[in-house]
C-alpha cells in the first residue's frame, strides 16, 4: 500500500478569475509623462449603453479612453483644462497613456463613440498627478542637496531619459558639470529634456543653480543657516532648484577654534520670459 507523504497532496492551482464584477475604471501614476490605466465594465452596462445610443437613432462607431487635463479644476465631466482620445482595440483591458506633460492633473472617461460623434461614459476613473521633472522647486534649506548626493539619485532614476538608463551618458553628463565645477566656469545649469508631443515641434528648459567652494577642511560651514557637511579636502557643492526671483544664498564659515569667521553671501536673480 502507497503512503502518502505529507507536503505532496494534490492541491488545485490558483487562478485569478477573469473579472470580479465591477465596473471601473483605475488609474495609476507611472512617471511625468505617462500614466496606466486597468478597468473592468459589466457586460449588462454596456447593453444598457448599446441600447440608448440605438434608441436614440444613432450607432456605435468606436470604444474610446478619453483623457482629461483637470489641473487646478473641480471635474465635473464638462469642465477640463483639455481631453484627447484614445481609440481602444481587441479586448484591451489595460493601457499605458503618454499624456506628455509632467506636473499635471488627469482623469479618464472608457465610454463609446458614436457616428455621430457623441460620447456615452461606461466609467469613470480616480484623479491622479503627475510628479514634476526634476529637483524639487522649493528654494530653502531642507530642499538644498549636496551634489554628490544629488548624482546617486540622479543616477538610480535613470539619469537622461527616462527608461534609459545609459550609464555612458549619465557619466558624460556627470564629467562636464565636474570639469565646470572644477575650472570656476559654472553658476547655474540648465538640464533639457525632450519630452513626447503630439505635435513634433518641442521645447523645455529647467534651471538649477550650484553653488560651490572650499575652506579648511575641520571648518563649520553653514548655506543659508543648516550645518553641511565639507569633503575631506574641505571643498563643497550644494545643487539648488532656481525659481524666477531673487534668492539670497548666505554661506558662512568658522575656524575650527571658533575664532575666526568669514561670510560670503551670493545673490541670484532669475527672470523667465
């Protein structure tokens, strides 16, 4: 007689069912520039939508994602900055949208399109945000990172082109802005990024400025009033983001005796047109 051994009992694989019965559309945030979108519509509401657009003496041409720029607005489904379509095929229940613009609102319609161009919604989705490309904007203390610390964040988030990952590109990039740093010939950098559009005709510009410099390397120093940490050789560099306006970036240092003090204060103003 066979003994059955403990752990090697048949047991029935698991499998995710088709469906769970809703009728929703989700969206999820990806990067500055794209978003994804998953959703599930019960057969019974799209019988109930094929039937009043049928009643209505007109016909189905097409199912569509319609995508909505809701920045800084209240949605209401009439209301948007701007919408495109998205044209859906086969069964598609998922689909990753380029919506093109970092630091931007989005909700999205699944619905059907008729021959007569009027848009019947089967559901709709949760608003969500795009986060912004690059450093952060905010122009104080706690948002000034030292440039070292700033290359290992760059470098883990793909550097120059987002899903690229070239480790040869973001070392060229990283070589020149240390060649500048090093000659004194650099104030402020300017990263571009071409980002997709409909229309093939582009332009982006974000500014950053650093600030950099050397004292004794057992020196205290302070960039607008928080303690930094100097290389052993006693030099720094800090990167900040440059919003237009006029920033103040005091840099103050104390010998290691406390008794010598020196206070250097740069003063940068942008102005965007």
């Amino acid at each position: 007689m066979a003994v059955e051994k403990p752990g090697l009992r048949d047991r029935k694989t698991f499998r995710f069912p088709s469906g769970y019965g809703d009728n929703k559309i989700v969206l999820l945030v990806r990067d500055p520039w794209w978003i994804f979108a998953y959703w599930e519509i019960r057969k019974e509401k799209t019988d109930e939508i094929t039937r009043k657009i049928s009643d209505s003496g007109d016909e189905c041409e097409k199912s569509i994602l319609r995508v909505y720029d809701v920045t800084g607005v209240n949605f209401n489904g009439h209301n948007a900055n701007s919408y495109f379509d998205i044209e859906l095929k086969g069964l598609a229940s998922t689909w990753y949208i380029n919506v093109s613009s970092p630091d931007r609102s989005w909700v999205v319609d699944i619905g059907v399109l008729t021959k007569k161009g009027n848009f019947y919604l089967l559901a709709r989705s949760n608003a969500v945000h795009t986060p912004r490309f690059g450093m952060s904007d905010q122009l104080d203390a706690e948002w000034m990172i030292p440039e070292d610390e700033y290359w290992k964040m760059f470098g883990l988030s793909g550097g120059f082109g987002v899903g690229k990952g070239s480790l040869e590109v973001r070392e060229m990039i990283k070589k020149r802005f240390e060649e500048q740093i090093t000659s004194g010939a650099i104030s402020s950098s300017a990263s571009f990024y071409r980002k997709p559009a409909a229309r093939k005709f582009w332009l982006v510009v974000n500014t950053e400025l650093i600030v950099y410099g050397a004292t004794e390397p057992d020196a205290k120093v302070t960039v607008q009033g928080k303690e930094i940490t100097l290389r052993p050789d006693g030099t720094f560099s800090l990167r900040f983001a440059l919003p237009d306006g006029k920033q103040v970036i005091p840099v103050e240092a104390a010998s290691n005796d406390g008794i010598d003090h020196l206070k250097i204060t740069p003063i940068v103003t942008r102005k965007t047109e």
